[in-house]
C-alpha cells in the first residue's frame, strides 16, 4: 500500500517538474517550488514510515527467538542435513 503510494508521489512529483507554468492551477495557484518542496516532504515521510515499519517486522521476528531456542534450531537444521553442528 505504501508502495503505490510512493509510487503516485514520484509521480506526481516528475508531473509537476516537467510543468511549464511558474504557478499551478490544480495545486490553488501555489508556485511550482513550494508544491515540489511539499511532495517532497509527504516522500520523506511514507520512506519513514516504510522504515519504521521495516524495523517493527524485523524485531517482531527476533523477540520470538531466544539464544538457546536459536542454537537448537541451528543444531535442528544441522542434524536434518547431515552435517556436524561444530568443526
């Protein structure tokens, strides 16, 4: 979702660069450089939101683990595969 909405953002962005007018009508009249300024603001902010969204994924995945449930699942993948656990 965050996504599409990055992808609309450039979009819009490169829309309003390539504009010929110095002021926009479908922006209310605003100059060109303080719409691109604030379309680069809402990017800025959904990256930091992927971001943070990034990191809440990743440290819900290693609460679950604790460092002996973690070495017996290694020693698990170890013995599935035939292979000595430690050289």
């Amino acid at each position: 979702m965050m996504n599409k909405e990055l992808e609309e953002l450039y979009s819009e962005l490169e829309k309003v660069k390539s504009s010929h007018d110095e002021y926009l009508p479908e922006y209310g009249y605003s100059s060109k450089e303080e719409i691109i300024q604030l379309i680069n603001e809402d990017i800025a902010e959904v990256k930091e939101k992927m971001n943070m969204n990034l990191k809440l994924c990743a440290s819900r995945i290693s609460i679950g683990y604790t460092d002996k449930s973690l070495e017996e699942e290694r020693t698990q993948l170890c013995v599935s595969q035939g292979l000595a656990r430690y050289c």
